[in-house]
C-alpha cells in the first residue's frame, strides 16, 4: 500500500484496524523537503559551500559525518563564516547527519539548522557553537530545532558586540556535556536579543562552574528582551551554584512554565535587574538552593523562587548518564513537565 500526499519533514503516525479494533501503529518523520535544495555529502568541501552560499540557500545533508573545517595543530574544531541567510538540515530523520565544528555568524545573517548533530570535536574548540560577530546591525532569526549540540568546551551561542537578534530560539532540541570553560552557557554580553525561546529542549552535564542564561545590560539598545523556557527537561546543569537566570538587561520579561529541573545546585539569581519570572506548573528534584529565598547577602542568594513550583521525588530517569530522561515515576510523568520526548 501507497500513501501520498504527505508533507515533508512532518510527523505522522499510521494506525492499522481490522474493523473497528485497532491492530497496531507506526508513527515516522517524512523526510526533508529536497526542492531547490544543494545536496551535501560526506566528504564534500561544505566549509567551502557555506562561506560562497548565496542568500536563502538550503544546504540538505545526507547521513554520515561532515567536517566544517579541518582541526587545526592543536586538534582544535574549525569554523565556518555564514555572512548569508542559510537554512542546514538533515534528509533523513533515521540518519541524521553528524557535523563537526563551529559557526561564526557574521553581517546580519539568518541561521536555521534542523535534524543536525553539531559536535564540538570532544570540547577541543576554544570558542562557541554559535558566535554572533558583527557590530551595528540586525540578525532577523537564528533558529535550532530537532537537533543535537554536544561537546563545545566554551558555550552554545555568544554575542559580544552591539547587535540586535530579532529571534534565537531552541525547539526540540538536546544540548549536553557543554563544558562552559571561559564562558557562560547562553552568553549575551553587549547585544539584545529581542525573543529568546527553550522550547521542549533537554539540557544536561553542562556549565557546572558558569551560568545558564546570560544576558548583560545592553539596555542602552532599548527593547524589552523576552526569556521564555517552555516544556524543558533541566539536569546537572549550573550545578557548582551558579544562577539558571543571569540576566542584568533592565525591563526583561521572564516565562518559566512546564519545566523539570533537576539535580543541580544553582540559584535563580542574585541580581536585583533580573526580573521575576513568570512562574507555571514546574517541578524540581535535588534542586535545594532553588527553594531558599534569602535577600541578606546578594553575592550568593536568590532574590526569588518559584512559590508555585512542585518539589517532587525521584523522576527514576531510565539512564540520564547516556542521555535517556524517560520518566520512570508515574507521579512526575503525570504533571507533563519537562521535554515531551520523554513522557510515558
């Protein structure tokens, strides 16, 4: 049997009945959407095609491992210089591509990746996944979605000049072992990013002696940034105490809704600029500085918590240490907090 008419890079599930009684399922991902696309393989000079791109071009990879740039001497991950709006996205939802190193984003370019694994070449690089490198002008999106980010030693994304992202935003996305050396993990310090979004992401075994979120006063850019965090399963991440929330650019928004935390021993801030998230149906476990409200001292207290949050017991994650969060505790799953990939 033939079914057409589906649409690429979407999820179906298939349920076959005998009469009225179901008899079994299938649920896949169509794959990419190939029309107008420049085809990549392993192996292909893809440095080369991502710094002559032109603008709006979709690079379509197939399975394997691709190297964005050579390592150096010192076994360091390259990167590539994306001055054009491109989307990179993987063919095969079954195959997903692996690509090792790194992105410079330059000109106010827009960066879409989807069904990617991003590998920071066993946290060689001495830089970002993502770093945003020109001054004075507007990024209109930088987006991630059903994708993997492992292994960078410094951080995920880092904007260190006076630039405006309109969006930069995370959905369904694993982020792990970002090891945060020199660096916070979600690093702004002199730009504005208009709408930052967590949408249904796992992060875990990341900045243990840095900061999840980081965003330094640009107020002088105006706008009102927006953080939201939606749906997010949060494990061993920050967990030397530093805050999930360092965020000093004055009037910013904060929603934290549907979110399991876990295991760590970060604060939520210090910092009198941070505003008071937008606290919804969360959950924690072994997240005991999260609960203690203590204005005293502001070099190591909260200023907030989340006085609607749940304090739960162990979710029995089914192998967090090879990245399997399936929620073995029918009491936490029932909340349906955290990444939907791993409800029951």
């Amino acid at each position: 049997m033939t079914v057409d008419g589906l649409t690429p890079e979407t999820a179906y599930t298939v349920r076959l009945y005998n009469g009225e009684k179901q008899r079994g399922s299938k649920s896949f991902t169509t794959i990419a959407d190939l029309n107008g696309a420049t085809l990549v393989r392993p192996g292909d000079d893809f440095l080369t095609m991502i710094e002559e791109a032109q603008d709006g071009e979709v690079f379509a990879l197939f399975g394997g491992t691709h190297v964005i740039a050579d390592v150096d001497a010192e076994g360091k991950a390259g990167a590539a210089k994306v001055s054009k709006s491109i989307v990179i996205k993987g063919i095969y939802p079954t195959n997903v591509p692996i690509v090792k190193g790194r992105f410079e984003i330059l000109d106010g370019a827009s960066l879409e990746i989807n069904q990617i694994i991003l590998d920071g070449v066993d946290n060689s690089t001495t830089d970002q996944a993502f770093n945003f490198k020109t001054a004075g002008v507007t990024y209109p999106k930088f987006l991630v979605e059903n994708s993997e980010i492992r292994n960078f030693g410094k951080g995920v994304y880092y904007v260190n000049v006076a630039t405006t992202i309109n969006k930069i935003e995370f959905n369904n996305t694993l982020i792990h072992d970002i090891v945060c050396d020199g660096g916070d993990m979600f690093d702004c310090r002199k730009g504005r990013i208009n709408e930052l979004n967590f949408i249904d992401c796992t992060m875990y075994n990341s900045c243990a002696a840095r900061d999840f979120i980081r965003m330094d006063d640009a107020s002088s850019l105006g706008g009102t940034p927006t953080i939201t965090v939606d749906k997010c399963t949060i494990d061993g991440c920050a967990n030397g105490g530093k805050r999930l929330l360092y965020v000093r650019y004055v009037g910013n928004i904060i929603v934290w809704k549907n979110n399991l935390v876990t295991n760590t021993g970060a604060v939520w801030s210090n910092q009198s600029k941070t505003g008071v998230p937008e606290f919804s149906n969360n959950a924690y476990f072994n997240c005991t500085k999260l609960n203690v409200l203590d204005g005293a001292d502001a070099g190591k207290t909260n200023l907030f918590i989340d006085e609607t949050g749940k304090a739960v017991e162990d979710p029995k994650f089914k192998d967090s240490k090879k990245g399997d969060f399936t929620i073995g505790n029918e009491d936490v799953s029932k909340l349906k907090v955290g990444a939907s990939r791993w409800y029951k």
